[in-house]
C-alpha cells in the first residue's frame, strides 16, 4: 500500500510537471492545467498523510511490543529468582547436576551439611564425600529414571538418608538432574531406642517370672518339702510378684507422663518436699538415716501437683536407698537466676563418672544386685528427667564415686501465690 501511495505522489508530480508545461504553452488550458495540479498535489498530500499514519501506527505497535517483552523478561527473571529462592529456602539439601555428576546449583542446606565450598561446577562426589550416592546418581543418569535409595552418609557426621535422583530437563543441551536427600538418622535412632526399649522391658519381666515359675515348680513337684522351706520359697514368690508390679506400675507412670503435657497449677514445692519427707521417714529411720531440709519459702512452679511429688520421692527413695548406714541426706529448695532450685545431696555410695551420664536412661543401673536387693525397678530417674523436661525444667547431678551425689531439678519460676 505504501508503495502504491508513493506511485501516486509520483504521478501526481509528473502531472504537475506535463501541465506546468503545457500551460506554459497553451495560454486556454492553463486553468485546467492549475486545477489538475492542484488535485494532484492535494491527492499527494493526503496520501503521504495517510503513510506517515501507518509508519506511525507501526512505530507504536513496536513500542508495545517491547515494552512487552521487556516486562515479560522482567516476569521470567522474577520468577527464576522465585524458583530460586524456593529451593534455596528448602530444608532439605537439594543439588542439580549435569549428566557426569558435575554440579550446577546447590542449595543453602546442602551446603550447610557439607561445609560451605563453593561447589559449582564441582563434582557431587567432591561435595559429599559419598561414593553411595554418586553411584547411586549415575544410575538415575543412564535409566534417565526417578531412583530411589537409603544411603548412609558419613561426612562430616553419620547421616542415614533416602536420596532421590531424578531427570529435570535439558537446559542449553545439557541434561540436568535433581539429587534430594531425606535425612532420616532421627527416625533410625528413635526405632533403635524402641527396640532397645521392648527388649530391656521383656528382660526385666522375664527374669522375675522365670524365678517364680522354678520356685513355684519346686514347691509343686517336692511333697515333702518342710513347711520352712516353702514358706521361704512362697515369699520369695511374693517378692518377685512385687518386683512386677513395680516394674508395670513405673512404666505406667512413664508412658502417662509421656502420653500428654503436664497439667499445671502454680504449687509450692515446699510443701510438695515436706508431704514428701514425711512419707520416706520411716524407711529413713529403718536404714538409720538422718534427712535435714532447708526450704527457702515460698518456693511457687507451675507444675503437675502429682507429677512434682514422683519426682520429689524417686530422688529421696534414690538417695536413701544408695546411701551408707547412718548416712545423711540433706533437702534443699531456693531460687538461683530466677528458676527454683529442689537438691538432694547425700552421703551416699556415689556414681562412677563413667556411669554418670547413662544413670537417666531406662533400666540403666550402676550396680543391679543393689538396685534390686532395694527394689529399685531401673526407672526412676529417667521418670524425674521426663517429668522435669515435660516441665520445662532441667535435672543436673554432681557424684563423687563412695562420697555422695548431689541431683538438682531446675525449674521455672512462678508467680507468687496471693494470700488468701
Ligand atoms: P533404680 O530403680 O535402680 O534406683 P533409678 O533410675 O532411680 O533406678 O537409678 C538408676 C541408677 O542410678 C541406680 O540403679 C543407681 O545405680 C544409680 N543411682 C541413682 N541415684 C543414686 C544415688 N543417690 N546415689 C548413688 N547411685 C544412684
């Protein structure tokens, strides 16, 4: 159309040129001449208008078009920093490498797991130190397939991970894959503890059935046994049956505490301790041990009413059990760096160092023969270290081997009770 446009200027030029000259030459056409003239430079003018309009028209829709691309370029950078920022933000380490395992992109928390390298460009192998998962992601590479495995890492620490290869696309003619790992070592500690648990817990039950099962075996097949005899062996019975219910009933008191958080109230632990001492007394006073208390008053937690008493009395029943004839045991609360401080110091056989930091798990015991002989079940302080955690609190504990312990349960504070 533009061409046509200019074709016409052109004729409209050539006519105004012919008649100029011919109106030069014959005097009559000479109006004739000026009107066609004049038509023809109008119809030029408006065409050369309208071609201006276009060439404007097209200016324009150029403009547009890259002002849109610009915004779209835009739109595709912030989304790229998303996407980036997304995996960055993960809180799983997560890596993309080309088809020989040489890296592109590396997250935050890979880089935590790993140290922090500048790994681009290097090979997931230089990253992790685990030919596992190099291997296992050069498999993905040539099936070009979703692979999944459990790997265990072990640099810088033990790790027990799934790791999952998987193909994302070609980007420059370069095939990239994802490599994520699951870190899953809590899961695999928690099932060993579980394991460990049900088979410390049918130990501790089988040994006490199997005596009362062979005494009471001896009792049924032995007619002449002197009534002495099986009245010793009956007691024993007893006494096994007690063990028992002691056992079932601490792990009772276990799982309940474990089951939900504590319901508290604000309770003075001073008179906690106090109802406390007066129900250890007698058997105090039988193993000729003397119990002086120092009670800061008032002392108010908010904590388990029932909870804080277990507590008070696993450490007491502990410290008068595990204590030397005629020992002392001294009860102390106060407050220190606004907590409240409960201790139980005694003069008792003390824990070898070694033993100090497993005396909290379940079943742990330093010597099983007195632990036994005591009716301990092996529970007990795991109980006041659940029950106090469960609280927010702490439990610290000081032991020189044949001297004496001290354990401290460390709690927060509460709010005074107002006087009623
Ligand atoms: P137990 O029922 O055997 O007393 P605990 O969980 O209460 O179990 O205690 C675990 C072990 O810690 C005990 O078997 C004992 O060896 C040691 N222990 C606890 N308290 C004391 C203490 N006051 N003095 C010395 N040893 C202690």
């Amino acid at each position: 159309m533009s061409l046509r446009g200019l074709r016409l200027l052109l004729l409209g030029c050539v006519l105004l040129i012919g008649f100029s000259l011919v109106g030069v030459f014959g005097g009559v056409l000479v109006e004739i001449a000026l009107v066609i003239t004049l038509g023809a430079l109008l119809a030029s003018l408006y065409l050369l208008q309208r071609i201006t309009e276009r060439v404007q028209a097209h200016q324009d829709r150029l403009q547009t078009l890259q002002m849109e691309q610009e915004a779209l370029t835009l739109e595709l950078n912030r989304r790229h920093r998303r996407h980036i920022t997304l995996l960055e933000g993960l809180p799983i380490p997560l890596m993309i490498g080309e088809r020989d395992a040489t890296l592109r992109f590396v997250n935050h928390t890979a880089l935590e797991w790993f140290g922090y390298r500048p790994m681009t460009g290097k090979s997931l192998l230089a990253l992790t130190f685990s030919y596992d998962l190099y291997v296992l992601y050069l498999r993905a590479v040539r099936r070009r397939a979703h692979t999944v495995s459990e790997v265990t890492l072990s640099f810088p620490q033990e790790r027990h991970v799934v790791a999952t290869v998987w193909f994302i696309g070609e980007l420059d003619h370069t095939e990239l894959f994802a490599i994520a790992l699951l870190d899953k070592s809590e899961l695999v500690r928690l099932e060993q503890v579980r394991r460990d648990f049900v088979a410390n817990v049918s130990h501790e039950f089988r040994t006490p059935l199997a005596s009362i099962r062979a005494l009471a075996e001896t009792i049924l097949h032995d007619d002449q046994m002197p009534a002495e005899t099986r009245n010793r062996f009956l007691n024993l019975i007893i006494q096994e049956t007690e063990r028992l219910t002691r056992i079932a009933e601490d792990l009772l008191i276990l799982s309940r505490a474990e089951a939900l958080p504590p319901t508290k109230e604000p309770l003075d632990l001073n008179t906690v301790v106090r109802n406390t001492l007066s129900q250890v007394q007698a058997e105090a006073e039988k193993a000729k041990i003397t119990i002086e208390s120092h009670l800061q008053e008032p002392l108010i937690v908010p904590a388990n009413r029932d909870q804080m008493v277990q507590v008070v009395l696993n450490l007491l029943t502990n410290a008068i059990r595990y204590n030397k004839p005629e020992g002392k045991i001294w009860v102390r609360t106060f407050t220190r760096d606004h907590e409240a401080v409960l201790e139980v110091q005694d003069t008792g056989i003390g824990i070898p160092s070694e033993d100090l930091p497993r005396i909290f798990e379940r079943f742990y015991r330093v010597d099983k023969t007195r632990s036994r002989e005591t009716g301990g079940t092996g529970l007990g302080l795991a109980i006041v270290k659940h029950i106090v955690e469960s609280h927010g609190g702490r439990v610290e504990v000081e032991s020189e081997y044949r001297v004496g312990s001290t354990f401290r349960v460390v709690l927060p504070l509460g709010a005074p009770l107002s006087a009623e």
